[in-house]
C-alpha cells in the first residue's frame, strides 16, 4: 500500500556502497500517475554521464529511445524505476535496456500486484509487509529523539502506544513523528495525541491521505464503491469475505459480464482490491482461499472521507439517529457504530437510501405502536444489517422492505410468515438466543419456498423445513432453485420431497440430536447432486452412525462430522469418497477408540485433515492413506498416542500442526521432524501450540465447529 516503505527500501538497495560499486550505470526515475514517456526516457538519460541535458531536449521519444539504449549496451547498468502504475509504461521503456547477459539490474515498485509480476512473471516479488509493533516504535523514537537521545521513561509506554496505533504503516509514523516533535514533551500532551492519532494524520493530508489517495483515484469506477462499502464496517473489524461479497452483491452496484455471475465478479472485485494493497488479507483458508479479510486503519478513514464527499455513505458513532439522518437524508448508505436511539424517528424517510448497518443496541422507549417504523422509512433499501439487538419479535416492518435483498437480523421469536413478502431477498442471516441454540428446534413458516430469489438461509438453531408447498395457479410443487446455502436443518427435514426440491444447494448443515432414524433421513442426501459442502453436528447422547448414508456423498468437497460414531466400515466408505477434499473430524467417538486404515483406504483427493479427538488413543495409518494431503492439524487429542510415523513420508504434506494435544503426540511430530530433516527434507512445518485457542463457552464451542 501507499506510504509502507517501497521508495525508500528501494533508495537503500540503490545507495548501497557494495551494491554501487558493481556497475557501471545507475539511474532512477520516479514514474508516478502521471506518466509521460518522454519526461521518463528524459529523467533516465539525464542520470546517464555522457548524455548532455541540452540535446536531449531537442530529441523525439523514438530518438531519446535509441540514445539510451546505445549508452547502455555492453555496460553493467542499475536502474530504479519508482511507482510504476501500469504495464504500459515497462512496455514503453524496456526497449531501451539491452539484456547482454551481465548482471545489469532493474528495480521496480508499485502498489498494483500485477504491473510488478507483469515485468518478469519469474521472478519473485517482494510484498512488503506493515511494521512490527518493536520496529513501529524504534521508528518514531528515532524520529522524534534522533539515533543517539533516547526516550525519556515517562513518555516510553504512551509512545508504544502511539506507534501501535499507526498500524505499522511508515508514513504515518512519520507524519505523528513531525507532530510529536512540535509539542511538548510532557505525557500529558502524548496522551492526547495516543486518543487522535487519525486526527494527526488526516490534518497532514498532503503526507499522507493525499498519497493513499492516489490508489482511490486510480481505481476504475467499478471497484470504487466496492472500496467506499468497506468503511460500513467498525474499525479494525476483521470482515468474512463471503458476507463482503454477499453485501456488494445485494448493493447493486456491480454488473455481470458475460455468462459470470454477480458472485464470480464480487470475487474478482475482492481480489483486484487486495492486489492493489487498498484491502488487507486476515485469514486464508489452506488452499489459499480468502477467508477473512480487513482494511487499515487510514486507508478507511480515506474512503470514509471519499464516501461522505460522495455522499455514499455516512458513518457515525451518534446516539440520536433522527438528528443524524435529517441533516444527511441522501446518502446511499448509513452505519451505526453504537447504541442509537430510535424515538423520534417517524417522520424520516429516503428514496436514496440503498444500505443500512447498525452494530450497537437500538434503544427504544417510544410507545409501541412508533417502534423501530424507521425502518419502514426507508422503502428502497436493499441491505439491512442490525448486527447486535436482539428484537422481542421479528419486526413487521421490515417484512414490507420488498427491495431487500441482504437481511441480518436477531430475534427472540421465529420468523413469521410475512417474511415471504421479501420476495426480492437473496441473504437471510436469522439469529435466536443462545439459549435456543440445541434446545429448541425452529419452525420455518412453509411461505418461505415463495421466496424464488432465496440463494443463502443462514440460522443458528436448528430448523424444520416442511414440504414444499404447490402453485395456487400451476399446481406445481413450489421449489427453491436459486437457494445455494442452507443451514441448520434438523433431521426431520431431510426428506426426499424437501431436497428434491432444492437442486443446487452447494452448502448444507445439519444440526440436531441424534435419534434412530436419523440415518434413514440421511439416505435422502442423495437427491442433492450439487452438494459440495456438507456439516452434520449432533449433540445429546446418543450418537449418529454413517452406515447407509455417508457412501452416496460422491459430490462433497468438504464434509465436517461431529458427535458421531466412526466405525471402521464407515471411515472406509468415507475414504472412497471420489472428491473429497477437507476433512474435519470433532468430538465423534471413535470404534475402540482407534482409527486403523488398511492399505485399501486410500483418500486419494484429501488435502486438509482435522481431528479434534480427545477420545482417540491409537491411530495406524500411512502415506498410502492420504497421498494428497497438504495440511495436518491435531487439535485437543489428549489421549492419543502418536502420530504415525509414516506421515511424513507424504510428499505433498505441507504442514503438521499440533494444539493441546498429549506430549506423546508432541513427542511423535518431533520425531517425525527429526527423520524428516535427516532425509533432507526441510519442507515441512512442524508447528507445536500448548495453548489454544479455541471458544471457552460451550455455545462458542458449536459456532466454532458450525462456522
């Protein structure tokens, strides 16, 4: 991203006395936006002795272009090329250096992934990274006491505090640096400055929002708003990228090209952000998937100064929302960051109003009949977020949005059948109390297999979806063909009148107690041939076996199993599965506490294997069982015994990780490390955690394996 340090580790390497004295040429040239190329082939000939600034002026391009070329052929040449933003430019100017196979060197930076590899798609880039909190601090007390004063002790914690708030970004450090420099240098004064540190930065805005700038304005018009959206989201907030996606989908403002859909286009969208280091990868899935991702702290001061110029969004942290929405009743869209109050709110309304995010509590005192009509406010809005209040009732106003096509929302009750009239609604995330979680089975209103344009139905407690209901008019069973996701179904749902009628559910989860016909429901997995991700979480005690059902899984890609029975028949039939890929394995009881795989086994497509097992004591199996596999994660294995030592021999095993796990396991990775190495083999990360970090709570505990 702007501002991390790219020029100046650039202006290092370029300085250096030992890398100078190698050759014979060095010349540097700031690119930049503004790209010209005769004021570039201009700024590099004028680094080059020997090329007279007069007669240069006078040259054309093609001219300049040749004259180059010939100062630098048979010479050792070091050229800097700074702040490339386009492949045009290395297409312009690398006529001009001859390649005569003698160690000359270029050097390129930019803030757009693909222009670097665009250059040598060989070569390895160099991402920089942001500071660690240790550098982040040693910077700004250098900048501020220089390299031989040090900082007084009173004012060392507050500084640490300072620097950590610049999210490791270079720049910003040194433009809190210049302001810590000009005040006093009591701790008092520190203080305030730790409270403000956007402040600081955003009051320099030629240092350097103006340069963050730069990437925003070079953006094309489709990935702006994409960008602009991202300060919805609370600071330092760590986002999930299928609900960004699912977000920007339902804003509207991103259009399909070709035969793609709107989802495939978001992805695209979400991964030229990242590669231009305007948005901040958290968390990856193994197979390099995004999973989560973020934005730093000024680069979302940025748009939310850019979206409020727009008018496209308005964020605030202000309790009263009528005062808030009066003064701004065209923005696109609106978050709120805190508890807000809703009285007095009747008389609002927009026809602009496309989003709306609320993350704190809604705070309502106002006789019941002018409850939450906010919402009923705003009858064009299409994205609805009410992330923290937990509603007595699910409003009946909102089942009058007709437009929405994004709901979160939480409720005591269930959802009513209205909630049909949300015809246009294609995310439906629906929380109850925790309390509901495996105690209480939800009753989803039949009228919901009207909502044709349904693609995720996202629920925490288990729900029992009846049988579809027929056309009034056609005498058609009604069907949701759209519906993608789906979560929790208990198993009473899973009929083959229910799943015949959901033909391309990709994503599905069930979550109930275990009974003695749940394997029966279970056969009916077979209707959803589009099936690629299936979670089955039992609770109680009794426990769900596979038998008669897990072998028909041949479309499933992942598949999560807890508080089941594993028995050896059923693990083989498991292993035959054509294409699976991620297996997660927790909580489950294993037969005679052990897992023995034959030479037969073989999970010839498996990458990803999670046991999560403090009942599992032995487990024999080898690389014949798992030639694919790429990552191995122990987590909570208390009893078990050892890893086998054959897994090491898996050539394609990226990574063996331990949680929690019982110092004989421990004790087996370390000697499967030990003989790894022995071989030669340094390839594979051996990772041992005595801690974990697993939810405390047993509520946390399910969303965790659910998630």
């Amino acid at each position: 991203m702007g501002g991390i340090g790219k020029t100046t580790l650039a202006k290092k390497a370029y300085d250096y006395p030992r890398v100078r004295s190698r050759f014979d040429v060095h010349a540097w040239v700031t690119v930049s936006r503004e790209y010209g190329m005769r004021r570039s082939l201009l700024s590099l000939a004028r680094c080059i002795p020997g090329m007279t600034a007069d007669k240069l002026v006078e040259k054309t391009e093609d001219q300049l272009a040749e004259s180059l070329y010939r100062k630098l052929k048979d010479r050792r040449y070091l050229i800097v090329m700074d702040d490339i933003w386009s492949t045009k430019v290395w297409d312009d100017v690398t006529r001009c250096f001859p390649d005569d196979d003698n160690g000359s060197r270029i050097i390129l930076t930019s803030r757009l992934k693909d222009v670097a590899a665009y250059a040598n798609p060989d070569s390895p880039l160099h991402e920089m990274g942001v500071l660690s909190s240790d550098d982040s601090w040693k910077l700004l007390s250098v900048k501020v006491f220089g390299v031989n004063d040090l900082c007084p002790s009173e004012l060392e914690d507050i500084g640490k505090q300072i620097a950590e708030r610049c999210g490791g970004l270079p720049l910003a450090i040194l433009v809190v640096a210049g302001h810590l420099s000009k005040i006093s240098m009591r701790r008092e004064s520190w203080i305030t400055v730790a409270k403000t540190v956007n402040s600081v930065v955003a009051n320099d805005p030629d240092k350097c929002l103006g340069v963050l700038g730069m990437s925003y304005n070079y953006l094309s018009n489709h990935l702006k708003p994409c960008f602009l959206s991202m300060g919805a989201f609370p600071e330092d907030f760590e986002i999930k990228a299928r609900t960004l996606i699912q977000v920007w989908v339902a804003e509207g403002f991103l259009k399909a090209e070709r035969v793609e859909s709107l989802e495939k286009v978001a992805e695209e969208c979400l991964e030229d952000l990242i590669s231009r280091n305007l948005i901040m990868i958290k968390k990856r899935r193994f197979n390099g998937e995004i999973r989560s991702c973020g934005i730093h702290d000024l680069l979302r001061d940025l748009s939310l100064r850019e979206a409020q110029k727009e008018k496209f969004l308005h964020v605030t942290s202000a309790r009263y929302v009528s005062n808030f929405l009066a003064q701004r009743n065209e923005g696109r869209g609106f978050s709120f960051l805190s508890n807000i109050s809703l009285n007095d709110s009747s008389e609002l309304s927009s026809h602009v109003t496309r989003s709306m995010f609320f993350w704190g509590k809604l705070l309502i005192s106002s006789p019941p009949h002018r409850q939450i009509s906010l919402f009923a406010s705003f009858k064009h809005i299409r994205v609805l977020a009410i992330i923290s209040h937990m509603f007595p009732a699910f409003p009946a106003e909102i089942t009058q949005l007709t437009h929405l096509r994004y709901l979160w929302i939480r409720s005591n009750g269930g959802l009513p059948a209205s909630v049909s009239h949300l015809y246009n609604l294609q995310t439906l995330v629906f929380q109850q109390p925790e309390l509901y979680y495996m105690h209480k089975t939800l009753v989803l209103p039949r009228d919901i297999w009207n909502m044709t344009q349904l693609r995720r139905l996202r629920l925490l407690s288990g729900n029992y979806l009846s049988k579809p209901k027929r056309s009034t008019t056609t005498d058609d069973v009604l069907g949701l063909s759209n519906l993608e996701e789906l979560s929790h179904l208990c198993f009473a749902s899973c009929t083959e009148e229910v799943f015949s009628c959901l033909p391309n559910i990709r994503k599905l989860s069930i979550l109930d107690a275990a009974s003695d016909d749940a394997s029966e429901y279970l056969k009916n997995l077979v209707h959803l041939e589009k099936l690629e991700t299936l979670k089955c979480v039992c609770y109680g005690q009794k426990r769900l076996t596979l038998s008669n059902w897990c072998a028909s899984l041949t479309s499933v890609k992942r598949l999560i199993l807890s508080g089941c029975l594993l028995l050896s028949q059923d693990m083989a039939s498991l292993a035959a599965l054509p294409n699976l890929e991620v297996l997660k394995l927790r909580d489950n009881e294993f037969e005679g506490c052990a897992w023995t795989l034959s030479d037969e086994d073989e999970f010839s497509q498996l990458k990803f294997l999670l046991l999560a097992e403090p009942r599992l004591v032995n487990w024999e199996a080898g690389s014949v069982n798992f030639p694919n596999l790429q990552k191995l994660v122990l987590r909570n294995c208390i009893r078990l015994e050892e890893i086998p030592i054959d897994i090491g021999e898996i050539c394609t095993l990226e990574m063996i990780e331990l949680i929690c796990c019982s110092s004989s396991a421990q004790n087996s990775a370390n000697e499967i490390r030990e003989e790894q190495e022995s071989m030669g083999n340094s390839c594979l990360d051996i990772r041992v955690y005595v801690d974990d970090d697993e939810p405390s709570s047993l509520f946390d505990f399910w969303r965790a394996v659910l998630d």
